[in-house]
C-alpha cells in the first residue's frame, strides 16, 4: 500500500505484432530481395545497413581497374577485360569484362560476377546488365548472400522503370549449407516460381510458393503478397492457429491484423472450438504523443448459451512531467471464463483509475479508485470491497539542522461493500530519524513517530462476531526506537568477513487496536527475518504494533574472490507486554517471539542456495520452511524450491507444504531438455508434471511439450497438455496444441 511509484515514459510507435508464416515469409524475402537489387542496379536502391553508418551515395565517382581496357571510338564502346574491379564508396563490382554502351546507355558485366555491398551482402551472378540511369536491368544466375547469413538465389532477375523488380525461379534459406555435403539441400528453404517487388505499392507479390523441407515440399501458396521493407505495418492475415483441448475439443484461430492509422492498430481472432461455441477476441492498441492504450477482450456463448467475456488492458499517459494517470481494467463475466480458454491464470482481478503527481524527488502524490473481481470459488463477490477513493501522500525532507530526517505519510481510503462492512479511513504518520556513529565504528539510530488515524466504519463485526458497530473511532499512537548495529569487519588475503549484532528498542504504548477498528490491510501477517526490526511489523496500516518490545539479530557476511558470497542471519523478539493482535501460526503469539533466519550461498558461479525458516522458541520445531536452490551449468542445471508452513487459523490461512522443480539439460549442441512438476506434499498430490524438448540451430526451432495438470475448480478440469511450436528463423514461427490456465 505504500510502495511508491517510478516514472516511465512508454514509447511513442506502434510495432507489428508476431509476425505469422505468410507475412514471415515475405518478410524474409523481401530483404534477401534486397540484395537482389543490390545486384541488378549496382547500388541503384538499397536497405540501409543495420547499424546507424550512412548509406553509400550512388552519384559519387566510381573508380575502374582491369589488366586491359579500350574504347570504340565509332561505337563509343567502353571495354574492360580481366580482373575488372569497379570500386564506388564501400561497394565493389567483380568481374571478367565490363562493358559500357554510351550510345545505349548500357552496362554490362560477364563471368563471375560479384558485388560486395557495405552492409554484409555479397552477390554473385553470370551476367549483369544495367541502364545508366539505373531504372533497366537484368541479372542471370543470381546467388545471395545477405548479412545476416541467408541465401537467395534465383535463375534470373528483372528491374523494369525503377520501380519493379522480379525475380524468377527463386529460392530463399537461412539455413547454412551441410559441412560434409553442401550440395544437399537445407534444412528448409522457400520456392517461388516469380517473385516481384512493386516499389510504387510498396509490396513483394509470390507466385506459385512452396514451402521445403529436406528438399521436400510441404506447404503450397498459389499467390500471397507482402508489405516492401518500407512498409513497418501493413494490414492482412497473421498465422492461424490450431489447437486440441480435452475441454473446448479442436480450436482453430484466424487472426486478421488491421492498420487503423501510424498510431492505432487492432487484432481480430475469431475461434472456432468443436465442443463449444465461436470466440471472438480483440486486442487494440494506440501509440500516444506522451502514453499507450493497449486493451484486449473476448466473448463468447457456450454449448449451454451463457454469455461470456473478459476485459484486461492498460492505458498510461504522462500529462506532464510531474503528472502522469493511468487505467487498468481487468474484469471476466464468470470466475474461471479466463483459465478455461487460456487468457489468463490470476486469483484476482484488479481493475484501477489512477492519477500520480513526482514533484521533484522529495515528495509523492497518488489517487486511485480500486475494484476487485476476486476468482476463488469460496469468496462471495459481494464481500469484496471497491476502493474510492484512496488517495496516498508521501513526503521525505532533506536533512534537517540536527542532522536528522522527517518522513511523513498521509493516507485517506473509502471502502464499501454490497454486503458487509464499509469502512473510512483517515491517517497521518510522521516520523524523525537520526544516526549516530560513534567511536568504534556502531552505529545509534533514534527514531520518533506519532501515527493518528479515525475511522467511520458501518456494520463492523466484532472478533467475536456477536456485535456489531456503526460510527467513529480512532487512535493516536506514539513511538520511539533505539537501534544500535556494530558492523565488525575483518580482511583476509581472499576473503572479507562482516559480523554485525543488531539490538533495537521499541518504546510504544500497550493500545492501540481497539475492537472497533476493521482490520482490511493487515491480515496476512508471519514474522520474518525481512519484518524483524522497525516500528511496525504489519503491512499495511489497520494494526498497529503494540507495546514495548526489544528486538535483536546477528548477521554474518562474507565476500569472496569473484562472486562468492555467503550471508547468514538469526534473530528474535520479546516483547514485555502480550495481547492477542498476533494470532497463533504468525510466530509473534507469545511475549518470546519465534526465531527467524536466513542463509543466502553462493559459493561458486553454479551453486545459489537460499533457505529461510522461523523455528518455535520453545520446542525448536520448524514452523516455516523455505528453500529456493539453482546447482548446475549449461550441460545440466537443476532448480527447486520447497515451502512448508503452519496455519494461520485468525486470517483464515491453511497450512501448505509444496515443492517446485525443474531439471535443464542441454544434450547436445541442438538438443536441449527440461522436466518441470509441483507437488503438493500436503495433500500428496501431484499438481503438474511434464517434459520439454527444444532442437535450435541457426534456421529452426522446434520445442515440443507433454505435461500433466491435476487442478480442479469447478468446470476447469484436470488436463493433459500437448504443445508444440515451430520456428523458422528470418520468418516466422507457428504452434499447435493448447495450454489451459493462461499457457
């Protein structure tokens, strides 16, 4: 709740979305076109190169060289022979006769001929032949090679009035020739029988197009066009998708692209499902001067025509440079509508109108108004509150005379239910901080507080839950603390050693949570060793901690050669004065606190162990059990995680015990590997299971998957998952299978 914000100013341009096989495709081509072009026109027209370099000037003078040359006076015929460079900027020209028709305004070049571009590009033909001024030509034989390593070649190309140019019998790969034989044919190629680029309609047009793999044909395009490398958005089909679901039967989705303007753009995709009914899902975006607007939506009647639909989207725009407001809106018309069809696997649903105010770096300002849509199936929807306002100030002073800092927030928030409790809230907290270092090296920090806060709540419940209450409360709630940390700091030859004992004393009155102020922001609580120290262990502000209470800790740090590094911690509190504000299972029941602690490792670059656990001050029993470990290299690398903790049964919190794994293997240079699961060791249950496997090299990528989903809520049933995605590199990539739970 008190988080404050950072700025980001979102970009200004809109991008395409995943490119699909069809546009993938063309878009592939149209740079290996490029090159072609390259060729054909000596320069005439080309694709700037990647980095930010200016493009060669055509009209520059060009330099010749060849063992031999003359001139036809009568014919006015230029010739050069053997060895023939022609040298402009950073492009050269290669070949064995070079010829010049000045009457005709012709050249041409024969026998090996190559082009070097400065971009990458290197082309190789038998002949070429150009106009002078470059709109007219004609290439035999061209073979490609672009900068990013892929290969166009074609039996003949065209360039006609400067603006057309075709292509015929083309061939385009990415895909690097076999070692042992390059003659066989790659992986996977694109063919077509004409390829032609319309630079005045900026588009590259395929005849007759198939699709190869092993030099086997496995998709045919009778004819598709493709937006020129000019073009960044272009209207048109995007790849469909098939899918296979035990719940919605076999999908199939066609999603159309539309350019709405340079700053707007709209995705539809219409899904047909064999077991329910069609879907119709939207996704808008808006590129704004100072923001971005990007929403996505669907509906839908299934088999038993009920209506359903979703909404998540975004919208941010910066006002000025101290003021910058915002929507989030997330919303679905059943509770499991967005597992079920794969949009989205969150608990809760947070929709949000918010303003924010950054005036210089000191103070914050933020309003929002709140809705929540919460998806588990034992919460009642109108027991969950809406937020309006809830308006937070922050402020931080520069340091004062003394030497000391004031923090000050001021908090107001409205929450009202359909049924229940509604509650208003007003607070004020401020607080002075000073450090102290003394002669040793410790370090003496006093802090002063004083936190007010009223509240008008109607229909309050009791603890009890046998009274109710209606009306005005509130409290003033002073504090002071005392911390006192010897930061002890010892050098090694390899190592340095850090050993700090930490004491804090808290002075605070034995009130402060009368029975008729809610508790809505402070319910999940559990002592750690990251809530240890400081005024309030609580997370948000209903509770306040109350009475005395002496906290201390010890921390161990080492750092080593390279990365090393390990950190040990152990504390504990006591406090002098018990109540019932922490209820069993947070480790703060007792006046003798649990104690908390934290080991962190890492010893070596391919070992990172993390544990944490609050163990009962009296028996020593674990409590809570937290591990999180990363072992391994590239060849074979293992992460887990396992937490174990008690009930809360005063915030409703059960019990869990759950481990997360995963093994990463890489088996050779192109095959990889990963087995994944989470099990409940509580319910000993097996959540999910599975397996993937990745092949990549430099043109494909082809990752297939098989996992096991045992979750259950109502009409999300457990599943099995097949998934399978295909990649190909330069062009595109498309998938079937689908992914229940948001994939």
């Amino acid at each position: 709740m008190s988080a404050k914000s950072t700025r980001a100013r979102p970009g200004r341009a809109l991008r395409p979305p995943a490119a699909g096989a069809v546009r993938g495709i063309g878009q592939g081509l149209r740079h290996a076109l490029g090159a072609a072009l390259l060729a054909v026109a000596i320069g005439a027209v080309s694709p700037p190169p990647a980095c930010a370099a200016e493009a060669p000037a055509t009209d520059r003078p060009a330099q010749f060289q060849a063992d031999e040359m003359t001139f036809d006076s009568r014919n006015r015929v230029t010739t050069a022979r053997g060895n023939v460079v022609v040298i402009q900027d950073r492009r050269r020209l290669l070949a064995d006769v070079l010829t010049y028709d000045e009457n005709a305004d012709l050249l041409t070049a024969t026998g090996n001929v190559t082009l070097y571009e400065p971009s990458g590009e290197v082309v190789r033909a038998s002949s070429l032949e150009v106009t002078g001024d470059l709109k007219n030509g004609v290439i035999e034989d061209l073979r490609a090679v672009l900068a990013d390593g892929s290969r166009l070649n074609a039996a003949r190309g065209e360039r006609e009035g400067g603006v057309l140019t075709r292509a015929h019998e083309a061939t385009y790969t990415p895909c690097l020739p076999c070692e042992e034989d390059p003659s066989r044919a790659p992986l996977w190629q694109v063919r077509a029988v004409k390829v032609t680029h319309d630079q005045e309609r900026r588009i590259v047009a395929f005849n007759n197009a198939w699709l190869d793999f092993s030099g086997i044909p496995v998709f045919y395009f009778p004819y598709f066009y493709q937006p020129d490398p000019t073009v960044k958005r272009k209207s048109g089909l995007l790849i469909p998708g098939f899918g296979q679901s035990s719940d919605l039967g076999f999908m199939v989705q066609v999603p159309y692209y539309a350019v709405l303007s340079d700053s707007q753009d709209l995705t539809i995709t219409p899904w047909f499902t064999s077991n329910e009914g069609p879907v119709l899902e939207l996704q808008y975006r808006q590129a704004l001067q100072h923001g971005s607007i990007d929403f996505t939506g669907s509906g839908t009647y299934d088999s038993q025509d009920r209506a359903m639909g979703h909404v998540l989207g975004k919208a941010r725009y910066d006002i000025s440079d101290d003021w910058r407001a915002g929507l989030d809106a997330q919303r679905a018309t059943n509770r499991t509508y967005p597992r079920r069809y794969g949009f989205d696997n969150s608990r809760t649903l947070t929709s949000r109108l918010y303003g924010e105010n950054f005036r210089g770096s000191n103070d914050y300002l933020t309003g929002r108004v709140m809705a929540f849509q919460n998806l588990e199936d034992d919460i009642d929807q109108e027991n969950v509150p809406y937020v309006a306002p809830w308006i937070d100030y922050y402020h931080v002073s520069d340091i004062d005379r003394f030497g000391g800092r004031t923090d000050v927030h001021l908090d107001t928030v409205a929450l009202t239910r359909e049924e229940g409790t509604d509650t208003r809230r007003l607070s004020a907290r401020m607080q002075w901080q000073r450090p102290f270092v003394g002669q040793l090296g410790d370090i003496f920090t006093v802090t002063g507080a004083m936190w007010s806060d009223g509240y008008n709540v109607n229909d309050e419940t009791s603890e009890d839950r046998d009274n109710r209450y209606s009306g005005f409360s509130g409290r003033a709630f002073p504090q002071a603390s005392a911390q006192w940390r010897l930061p002890l700091v010892r050098e090694g030859e390899t190592v340095q050693q850090i050993v700090e004992p930490m004491v804090e004393a808290v002075l605070a009155p034995n009130w402060g949570n009368p029975s008729r102020i809610p508790n809505e922001d402070s319910q999940n609580f559990e002592l750690q060793d990251t809530n240890l120290f400081g005024l309030s262990r609580f997370p948000g502000i209903d509770r306040v901690d109350e009475g005395p209470r002496i906290n201390y800790g010890l921390n161990w740090m080492l750092y080593g050669m390279g990365d090393a590094a390990a950190s040990v911690f152990v504390g504990q509190s006591y406090r002098f004065h018990q109540d019932d504000t922490f209820g069993k299972g947070t480790g703060l029941q007792d006046n003798v606190s649990d104690i908390v602690s934290s080991i962190d490792l890492t010893p070596v670059p391919w070992l990172d162990v993390i544990y944490r656990n609050r163990l009962d001050h009296g028996t020593l029993k674990p409590e809570r059990n937290e591990l999180t470990m990363r072992v391994g290299v590239d060849a074979i690398r293992v992460g887990a995680s396992y937490v174990r903790y008690q009930s809360q049964p005063q915030n409703d919190l059960a019990s869990r015990q759950e481990a997360q794994y995963a093994l990463d293997t890489r088996l050779t240079r192109y095959w990889r590997s990963r087995i994944f699961g989470t099990t409940d060791i509580q319910a000993e249950s097996q959540r999910e299971i599975g397996l993937r496997l990745i092949y990549e090299d430099e043109c494909f990528v082809f990752s297939g998957e098989f996992a096991r989903q045992d979750y259950r809520d109502k009409d999300v049933e457990p599943s099995n998952v097949v998934f399978f995605r295909v990649g190909l590199k330069t062009l595109g990539e498309f998938g079937s299978g689908f992914k229940p739970g948001g994939g």
